[in-house]
C-alpha cells in the first residue's frame, strides 16, 4: 500500500554530545517518511543524504520544485520500494533545511552563525540516532547512503552497531583524503573571501554570501563530474554563438553550466552550513577515530563490534572517492570478519554516478534489501 | 663560455595583429639571455613559460627572491647548456612581468584593466616572433615549453613552421578540455566576485583582488599536484597541533600550504593578467585554429607545413593535460609525416613533474637537444 510523504520534524529530548567535547540543546531534526512502519517495525530504512542533500528524498524540494534527489532510487516499485518499505530520510543536524545549524536561533534568540560548534559526522549520526530513539525503532533494516551518506552509514555501523542489519554504502570513503580537504578548503576559502559572508553573521544583513558560495559550488561541482563526462556533455561547445566573442562572457557552455549551477545552489543553501558540512567531511576518518592509546587507527578496528551485512559499491569514473577507498573499507570489513559485497560499477558520471541513470546501481540496491 | 644572464626589453616596432581582428600597438616584450648566442646563429633555443612563469627562468625572481623557475634544467652543464646554448626566455604578452599586459598604460595613458584585448595563445607566439625579429634570428635550434610554454612550442610550430627546427613539447595539450576550461572558469569567478576587483579597474584604487586571485590560485594549484602526490606530501597530517581544533583555522597541513600558496602567488600576480591568460588557454583549439571551410579541424592540418623534429613528454600523474592528449599529438604529427618521439615518464609529482626533480627528463631534454 502506497502512502504519502509524511513531513515533520522532532527535537531531541536530550542534548546531543559531540565529538569537540560540547553539547547542543534543543536540537531539532527535520525528516520525512515513505512507506508504512511494519508492526513489528522491521522494514525501516534510514537514507542518509549528501553534503548538499535533504530530506526530500522524493518529493517536490519546497525551494526549488525540482523533484527529489533519488525519485529514481526510491517509492513505490522502486528499488528502495516504499510499498514494502518504511523509509526514513532527516537533514543531518548541521544543514539548512529544518534541522538545527548555524542558520538556527541559539539559546539568546540570534543566530548561531559562527557560534555553531563544529560537528563531526559521528555527531550526524548520533543526531540521526536521537531520531530513531523518538521513533522508538530499536534496529533498522538497511542505512544507505552515497558519498558524505555513505560516510553516516560507515559511522553508523561502526558507532552503534546494534541498530542496523544491513549497511549500503556508495561512492564513498572512510577517511578524507588530503586532495578531498585541498578542494573543500578552496571553497571555504571562496565562502569566506566574500564581504558579506561578514565572519559568518550576514543573517541579519539581508546581504549573503553569493558570490563566494557560488564559487564553491563550482569547484565541487568539478570534483563530482569525470572528465570523460564532461567532455561527452559540453566538449568545447559554444553557448548559444558561432563564435568565440573574445570577452569574458561564458562563451562555453561548460562555462554557462557552471556558472549556473553555482547561483542556483545560492538559492536553497545557507553558507555557513556550507562551512561545517565540508570541515565534518574533512575530519572524517573512520580508522583515526578508533584508534587505541595514541596508535594510528586500524580501520578494521572500527567494525569490531559490527554484525550487520555490509555492500559497498564504487563507480569506475569517481575520482572523488575513487574505488581504492571502496576496496579499503571492503579490506577492514574483511578483517573485522564482516559479510561484505562490493562492486565497482562502470558509469560516465564521475562521483555523481550514485544519483543518476545507472540501472546496474538499481539492480545492486534492489537486490542487496531484499 | 659562461656569461651572466641578460635582462633586457624590446618595443615591437610594427602592431601585433590579433586573433580578435584588432592589433595592440607598442607592445614592450621583456625577455632575458643566457649563454652567447653563436656568429652563425645557430644554437637559439626560446624557452616559453607557463601559465605563471615568467622571464626569470635560471636567475632570481626580482619580486619574490626565489630561484629562477627552471634551474635545475637551464645553466652552464645543466640539460639545456648555456655554456652552448644562447637561451632566450620571454614574458608573455598579456602577463605581467614587464611584457604589454592589462596591468599595462594604455595609449590614454591609463591602464588597460578590461580594455585590453582578450589573447590567444597564438597572439602570443606573434608577440615571440617579433622579438625573435628584432633580435635577427631567423630560425631557433629548438623551442621547448612545459604546459602553456608547450602550447606555444606546438602553435609556433604550426604557425611559424620556417621558425624552429626542433620542438619540445612537455606536459601539455592541443586543445583544452571542458574541465580544464570549467577550472579555469572557477578562477576567474573567483577573482571576479572580489569587490576589490571593480571591474578591472583597480589600479589606482590601492585595493587589489587579493582574496579573489589567492582562490583562484588554490584551486588551479590542486590541479598541479597528483592525488598520490598530495597523499604522500601531506596525508591528513595537522600543522603544528597535535589535536584538530574544532575551528576553521587550518588544521591540516594541507590547508595551510594552499593557503600559503594561494597569498603568495597574489604578491606576483596581476589579478587581471591571469584572466586573459587563463582565457587565452581555455581558447586554445589548434585543429580548431586550423580548421578548413567550416568543417571540424584536423589536428594533423595544423602540422601540414613543419619541418621540424618532434619530442612529446607526458607524465604518468598528470591528470590536468594526461597523456592521451600529448598522444593526441603524437598521432596527429604522425599523420602529418613529421619525425616525433614521444615518452611518457613516470613521476609522482602530477602536472607539476616537469617543474621538479624527474631525472630521465633531464636525460630526454638534453638527449633531445643534442
């Protein structure tokens, strides 16, 4: 039976403990489900989204009103199939689409901006967690997640081992490599350039970041196309002239596309979000979490505690998170004794490859939760 | 016979015709010597410089007070010996280095700024030509550029084919890939969405788009270095700190070496300068330059007319021009008859090996130039 999204949103009954030693009150998570809850709650599946990803995993974006982010992946018949399924998907705390972050008000009424403290994606997903107590869902079905989602449902195995039976976890890594900060810190940078970004308090000024965080889109956007796809896709097109104008306007239409792309994101984004999604990024590394009296981490180490099934799958275009990283985490998982699938999937579309048209993708989803 | 380096600076005595349709006149090219240039002028080798580079190839830079970019390859004994070579390096027009460039006064006595005509890198091989004019050297022993140097090596030899006998073609391209446009393309947002940037024109202003211009060196110097390269250099080591801060100073050495990279380059560099030198690549087409009749170029068309005798460099790492497109090359002086040897060397630096400590490079540039 088909149900419609139900859209809503909790407040943790306790504070949420983070990594940096503080705790954050009163923190709220926005969610959305698919799919009706089984009797005996055993068909719930937590989707964990992307560093610009929501909750509105498959439904109209209230900002944008473009269709969800993995309409294709999930609803009814789909491979994550919402007839059979409960999906749960929240914005991880620390992003701008209804759960707390730096746009929210702290305690004195004004906004955290800068105040916020810096997260970490265990923090994510111990936010996640505080969910799932309200929910009262002791274990779930499957987490899945892509890219900075794959990193939560990483976490979420090896931090609270005891409340999935599956993990699913795509175009992803266990740690940030140093070119993966490089390019964060760029757009930081670019964030952070701006005027009116103003040390993160721009809230009030009616004047934000544009420009910097457009910049930043940018530059990321590059890191999740491959070079073959962009070639495939723009080449060296022009837009819209037979000629080259000898200016500075965006003769090529790989050019236009980026530049809109960039001033797009501005308008359903808050920059400072942008800020501590990218640094929670950058300090993930699963195995350095995990470490044992000052040694250096064994990654295996972290899923000691697991026995839930893992599947990881990579996509031969990413250089994001190349395949290499895949094969690590699949080697720990090895190691710590876990039943693990992995597969490297051929895609044109670089990292983005998890959110697009890749019927194999479908088929390794499908048949890993059935 | 050793003799020091010479710094000098020629007015070209006629207008340099553009590929924009208009022509720039009085365009200053500085440039500096090594080595005696033979009676019968026979042992000129013209060096082209990159991106950022400048005339200051084995000599001190006057602005940063660092070593010449290249003298580990360029000096008495060095692979090109200036103990028999007279090797002449100048700065490009359009840069900033004492060359005609934006930063430059126009006839109004003004600087250009955005007034300057946008340039392709073929403008710029006719401002080296009319050096070489007014130095009298007919044709040069060889022509050797890593990078954007190599595109103005392939392009003399396309253009000027009567010019040079040997071409030295390292780390480069014959065309620019939609993602070497799209990052080129973040730079100049970058630079363009600092308001110290109005509009070009800050000259007088004493504000310079220093924030603007740092990120965009961030972004393109990730672009230089390899993956593994960054990997083996940096890791996820912190900078002085034992523990990560939970801030958004920089934690990783990483961060703090672009940020380093990204301040420094801007005490060199004309924001405006590396606007239309970054434009002047992304336009960089040589089959397109030389394509017949409307339809699409032939590569091998370009290198009807040469002569010369070949030799292509890649590098295993680089990801920026990878060797599929010095292969590109390859192929097309086959088609075109003319005598190439091609190597792709293996260096962990990425782009950036030709710059670095690659030992068979030396062994190929001076077995090349013999």
């Amino acid at each position: 039976m088909t149900t419609k999204p139900v859209f809503d949103a909790i407040t943790l009954p306790h504070p949420l403990p983070l990594d940096s030693g503080e705790a954050l009150d009163g923190v709220s998570i926005a969610y959305e489900t698919y799919g009706e809850l089984a009797p005996d709650k055993s068909n719930a599946i937590l989707l964990c989204h992307a560093l610009t990803g929501d909750q509105y995993v498959a439904s109209e974006h209230p900002v944008t009103g473009k269709p969800g982010w993995w309409e294709r992946m999930v609803g009814p018949g789909k491979p994550i199939d919402t007839d059979r399924f409960h999906v749960i998907c929240a914005n991880v705390v620390g992003s701008c689409m209804g759960s707390t972050g730096p746009a929210s008000d702290a305690p004195d009424g004004k906004p955290y901006a800068m105040r916020f403290p810096v997260l970490t994606i265990r923090d994510m997903v111990r936010g996640l967690i505080g969910l799932l107590d309200v929910l009262e869902i002791e274990q779930l079905h499957t987490v899945v997640g892509g890219s900075m989602g794959g990193m939560q449902a990483l976490s979420l195995a090896a931090n609270f081992p005891e409340r999935a039976s599956r993990i699913l976890a795509i175009a992803t890594t266990a740690r940030h490599s140093a070119q993966n900060i490089a390019f964060h810190e760029v757009g930081r940078q670019a964030i952070m350039a701006d005027p009116n970004w103003a040390e993160g308090n721009y809230y009030a000024s009616g004047k934000t970041p544009d420009a910097g965080l457009a910049v930043a889109r940018m530059a990321a956007h590059i890191t999740y196309l491959s070079e073959a796809g962009l070639t495939d896709k723009f080449g060296r097109r022009l837009q819209d002239r037979a000629e080259k104008t000898f200016g500075f306007d965006a003769d090529f239409q790989v050019e236009s596309y980026l530049r809109y792309q960039g001033s797009g994101f501005t308008r359903r984004f808050d920059a400072n979000s942008y800020l501590y999604i990218t640094r929670a990024m950058d300090y993930f590394d699963l195995a350095e979490e995990h470490a044992k009296d000052g040694q250096e981490g064994l990654l295996a180490d972290a899923f000691a505690g697991t026995n839930a099934r893992f599947c990881v799958i990579s996509f031969d275009s990413d250089w994001l998170y190349p395949t290499a990283e895949s094969r690590h985490v699949v080697h720990a998982l090895n190691a710590a004794g876990a039943p693990v699938s992995f597969v490297e999937l051929s895609a044109p579309f670089g990292h983005d490859s998890f959110l697009l048209d890749v019927p194999e993708l479908d088929r390794v989803v499908k048949g890993f939760i059935e």
